[in-house]
C-alpha cells in the first residue's frame, strides 16, 4: 500500500505563486511515477505534471513554462512549484503515484491518489 499526502493549496491572487507538496508513506518501493493531476468543478481529472524515477518529465501544455515539478527521493517527496497563476488554474490539485507495470500499460498495476488539495486563485 501506499498513501500519499499533499500539503500547500490555498487562496492566491491572480499571478501569485503556491508550492504544492506531497509525502509518500507505505511500500515506496512500488513507486516508479510521481507527480500531480487537478480537477476543476464540473471538469475531467487531468494531468498536471509528472516525473519518474529517472527524473523524465511529463507537462500538461496549459502549464507548461508556469509549473516546474520535482521530486526528492531520499524525502519520499514531490513538489509543485506554480508560478503566474490564472483564475483557470483553480481545482482541486491530486498527488498521483504508479508503479512501473501501470506506467507500462501491464497488468497488474496500481495508482494511487491523495486526498487532494484546494487552490483557488482569486482577486
């Protein structure tokens, strides 16, 4: 098993910054993808960004050049730095974990989530 725990949403003015952070707890060892999805009110969950192990990363085009996502393995952690935030940046922001048979599209794989974290941005 393993649970994830994010930390770091808030209210922020248009063009502010938030850091998201996530600690993973549990069987480690099955992670191979860390990173972050987000789901606004009456919208599909979607990715946000993510890294493997490797340090490969993955960035949705909305964020791209605004959010930067980095992991500190011997922490158990992921962060989400956003920058220049917009009003359509505003959702509940997921910590999202695979294991490397799930990455591959083989069975059996698991994915796991947090509990998620609010960040609205507001003037």
């Amino acid at each position: 098993q393993v649970q994830l725990v994010e930390s770091g949403g808030g209210l922020v003015q248009p063009g502010g910054s938030l850091r998201l952070s996530c600690t993973a707890n549990g069987t480690i060892q099955l992670i191979y993808t860390l990173g972050w999805y987000r789901q606004a009110p009456e919208k599909q969950r979607e990715l946000v960004a993510t890294m493997t192990n490797g340090g490969n990363t993955n960035y949705s085009d909305s964020i791209r050049g605004r959010f930067t996502v980095d992991r500190d393995n011997r922490k158990n952690m992921v962060y989400l730095q956003m920058n220049n935030l917009k009003p359509e940046d505003t959702a509940v922001y997921y910590c999202y974990a695979a294991d490397w048979r799930a990455v591959s599209g083989k069975s059996p794989g698991n994915i796991f989530w947090g509990q998620g974290t609010q960040v609205t941005v507001s003037s």
